[in-house]
C-alpha cells in the first residue's frame, strides 16, 4: 500500500480540484495521501491573536467574505483572480474535506495540529464529475423521485461549499436525530441554522413544485445516499409517490426519532395516499398547519 504525503499546504495550490484529481491518478485504489490546510477558522483564531480588539471583527469579517465568496460570486471572481490569483483561498473545514472527497478519496482520520488541519484519505474511486452549484447560493441537488428517477431540486445553500460530498462521512460519524436529519452537522453555515428553522431554504423549491416535479404534501425527496439506507421495502414503497415540499412527519404528534421511526411515518402516509390520494393530502396538509401554528413545530 502506498501513502502519499503533500506537503504544500492545500490554501497555497493553484486550481486545488485540478491538482487533487491529479493525485487520485497516481494512486490506486486502496492507496492513501495526506494533506493539511488550515482552515478559515484557525485563520480567524491567528488573527484574534494579532490585532487589536477593536479592529479584529472588521478584519476578520472583511477577509473571511473577500477569500471566501469573491473566487465564488459570477461578478467577483475576475477582480478576485485578478487582484489575489489563485493561492491563499479561506476554506471552512467541511469545503477542504469535501473537496477532496470529491476528488474521489474516503477520509480515514483528520487530527488539528499545529493550527492545521491534516487528513489521511484513501482512494476510493475516481474523481467525481464538478458540480458549479457547489460553491453557488442556489444549489442544485439531485434526488430520487417518483418511479426511481432521479430529480434536480433547489435551495437557498445553508452549508458550507462542497457539503454535499460529505453525507456519507458525517453519517458514519454522527448518525440521525429526531426528524431523520443528521445530527451535530459542522457542514451547516451561521446563515443555515437561521434560514432552516424558518423554511426560507426550501424557497427556490417553489420552482420545483411549478414544474411538477413535487408536490406540496409528500414523502422528502432524498438523495441517493441516504436513500440506501431504507430498508428494501421501503425504497420499492418510496419512490411509488411523488416527493413532496412538506414532509409527512410533521403531521405527527411527535417528531419522528432515528430512521427506523422516519421510515414509519412515511410508510403511514404512503398506505393512506395511495388508497385516497386526494383525502390523505388534505388531512395531512391541515394537520401539519396546526402543528406548526399550533404546537410550534419548525424545521431543522
């Protein structure tokens, strides 16, 4: 078995998906690489430590938007090239493993030293194809739909960049919480845990419901992911529906704990849908309105 060290830090390498995608091809499968970066936060601890306090809010804040969203935003990034070229980018910690997860490697450990952060990653396959809508605030999801097809889905972005390639690596490590969702998910940006409680990041699923690839009341749309964690029976019953903006277990009394009690609550709405389609929509859809209104329930 082969191991890789790089040695540069990953902040300091021009056209970092370029150069991990090359890595990958030296490896093979079951091989490893090291790498270290430091992340937007160590940065922003270094920087508390170097300037004074009343001016190191505005520093810090003024950095962290300038290396983090001018190589992003459409009209930003040819002045952002032009001005700091390609070296010294900010990632959070959930960019810098998400990229290299992208780039087709498993993270096996990461370990914070010596203000760093250093992953040992091993391949796993080849690089995945890039995905624009990664670093952009609308996203573009794939998820499994009605019949097993797969659906493009939008939403206001309440993670970091490049996120979406971590769903796997956070369920190893933290597993479900009430409602199905991943519990202690450091994917979720500050702007995230204010838009989510308050459904502004399904928004842009408006268009979704428009075209017809949802409905208003149904079953979540998942990724393919998470998908394969239902159990067989499941799967075959899920994708008889069509998905849905507003998610069945918000009917219940109680929120719905782990997958097994997700996996429950849908296969309740599906068996009564699928007898009285029109029925089981509109008994859930004002059960659902008092529990929010009512008992207060919010999204996650």
């Amino acid at each position: 078995m082969k191991t890789l060290e790089v040695t540069e830090r990953l902040n300091h390498i021009p056209y970092v998906n370029d150069f991990l995608d090359a890595r990958n091809r030296e490896l093979e499968i079951g091989d490893r690489a090291v790498f270290h970066a430091y992340t937007s936060t160590q940065e922003h601890e270094r920087m508390r430590r170097k300037y004074p306090f009343l001016i190191r809010d505005v520093i810090i804040a003024t950095t962290y938007l300038w290396h983090s969203w001018g190589p992003k935003v459409r009209y930003l990034r040819p002045i952002y090239f032009k001005l700091a070229g390609e070296k010294h980018r900010s990632y959070s910690r959930t960019e810098i493993l998400g990229r290299v997860c992208r780039a087709g490697f498993r993270i096996l450990e990461e370990e914070e030293r010596d203000e760093e952060l250093y992953i040992l990653a091993e391949k796993k396959m080849d690089p995945l194809p890039r995905n624009e809508t990664c670093v952009s605030p609308i996203l573009r999801l794939d998820r499994v739909g009605k019949g097993g097809k797969l659906i493009s889905v939008y939403k206001f972005r309440t993670m970091h960049s490049y996120a979406q390639y971590l769903q796997e690596y956070v369920y190893e490590h933290n597993h479900l919480r009430e409602g199905g969702k991943l519990k202690d998910d450091f994917r979720i940006s500050i702007w995230g845990r204010i838009l989510r409680p308050l459904w502004l990041d399904e928004l842009p699923m408006l268009w979704n419901l428009l075209r017809g690839d949802v409905k208003l009341v149904g079953v979540r749309p998942l990724s393919e992911q998470y998908f394969s964690l239902y159990s067989p029976e499941m799967q075959q019953l899920h994708i008889k529906v069509k998905p849905g903006l507003i998610p069945p277990f918000y009917y219940e009394h109680k929120t719905p704990k782990g997958l097994e009690e997700v996996q429950a609550s849908e296969r309740r709405y599906i068996e009564a849908y699928l007898r009285h389609p029109r029925r089981t929509d509109w008994k859930y859809f004002w059960g659902i309105l008092g529990n929010i209104f009512l008992r207060l329930r919010h999204s996650h």
